[in-house]
C-alpha cells in the first residue's frame, strides 16, 4: 500500500492534536497531586506549575488525623 505525502501530513498532525488533547486533559490531575504534596504558601503565590515545592505531607498527616 502505497502512502501519500497528504496521508504524513495528517497523520503527523493528528498524533500532535492527540498529544495536545492528552496534556489538556491529564495536566489538572498533575496538577492536584502536586499541590496536595507542595508547602501551601508555594502554591498560594504560584510557584508550582509543573513540579512541586517545599514538598510536605502535613495535609495528608491532618487528613489521617481526622
């Protein structure tokens, strides 16, 4: 079977759409966890964005305590 120069293109810019849809969907999940494990007052001034900061586990000590 025979592939199109046209076939590339679209394949190449479905996979990008995909990888793009994909981020778009799981970064707020990411974005929980971390903030769940970050300092409170790092994610309150908006240091965390992709990694976290002053990691913590103090939330989950109080959640557990509860």
């Amino acid at each position: 079977m025979k592939i199109w120069k046209n076939d590339k293109f679209v394949d190449i810019f479905f996979n990008i759409l995909l990888i793009v849809i994909a981020f778009i969907c799981l970064y707020p999940i990411w974005y929980v966890l971390i903030a769940s494990i970050s300092e409170p007052s790092a994610v309150n001034s908006g240091q965390v964005i992709l990694f976290p900061k002053n990691i913590t586990f103090d939330g989950y000590k109080e959640l557990l305590n509860y």
